[in-house]
C-alpha cells in the first residue's frame, strides 16, 4: 500500500449584495480545482527548510483592484495569491483579488484556506490562479492551483472566492 501526501482542491465563490450584505442568489459555487504537482514540491521544500522559506504565500495582496501592463501597483510585485490570468495572443494577469489566509485541522487531515475577493463590476474570464511571486502582468513565478471561471460582477456587489487545500 503506498502512502503519501493527498492534496485536494475545493473551491467555493458567490457575490454578495455590498448594501444588505446577503449572497446574492443563483451566484453560490461549489466545486473541486486543479491543484498543480508544483504544490506537492512546493510542501516538500517548505518541511525541510527554515520556517519564512522563500515560496511562502506570505506577501498576500490587500486589495482586489485591475491590474494592468499600464497600470499595476508596484507593491503588488512579488505579491502571492488569488489573480485572474486571462487568455489571448499574449495571457496576462487582468485581476488581482484581495487575498487572506487560514489553516487548521485534526492532525489526520489538514487545511490551508485562501479567501480572495474584488469589488463589482468586474468579469473574470479566465483562469483563477494561487500562485507566489507576482511578477508584473506576465504571471506568478509559481502557480500552486487553478481553476477556471467565467463570471460577471455587477456594480454593488463585491464577488468572493473560497479556496480550500486539504492534505490528508
């Protein structure tokens, strides 16, 4: 029997009226996510080195807000978390979301969560992706997971997005 480490990807995203603060509805989401072989390496190097290694998701973003070749704040260089890579002749980072960070579990299986958000209007149509080491519009450095969407957010809404990473 062989044993390792397990990890599953799940995700969760709604909109959420910003005036009554209820999920509006027909926009909750429940499904499961890619999660890259880069994430098993990514876990194996942080066990076996320093705590701060240098692939940590430790410079999350503040603020979901667009983000373009023109227009990007540079403190999101070299920034880690949930952006929106759009495709095209040329893919590119269009969106970065507001990233925050949870974990826990029982010992037999343990979670990292991700919650990033970004005030409507807005669409996101392309490809979500968690990764480390914002680099300009071009991408992460690395991407950890991913998940497609298609999604439009209206003016008064802010859309939210759940990321859960178990390891059992």
């Amino acid at each position: 029997m062989e044993e390792g480490l397990k990890p599953k990807g799940f995700v969760r995203y709604f909109q959420r009226d910003d005036k009554t603060g209820l999920i509006v509805p027909g926009t909750y989401v429940e499904d499961t996510n890619t999660v890259n072989s880069g994430l098993t390496k990514y876990l194996a190097y942080v066990v076996t080195t320093v705590p701060g290694a240098p692939q940590d998701l430790d410079s999350k973003f503040g603020t979901g807000r667009a983000y373009t070749a023109t227009a990007y704040p540079t403190g999101d260089i070299g920034g880690d978390g949930i952006a929106l890579l759009e495709g095209g002749e040329v893919p590119a980072i269009t969106l970065v979301l507001a990233t925050s960070l949870n974990d826990g579990g029982d010992g037999s299986s343990d979670y990292v969560e991700y919650l990033g958000s970004i005030p409507g209007s807005v669409t996101l149509d392309g490809t979500l992706q968690l990764g480390w080491n914002l680099i300009g519009t071009t991408g992460f450095t690395a991407v950890y997971a991913s998940y497609s969407i298609n999604v439009d957010v209206l003016a008064g809404r802010t859309f939210y997005f759940y990321w859960k990473i178990t390891m059992s």
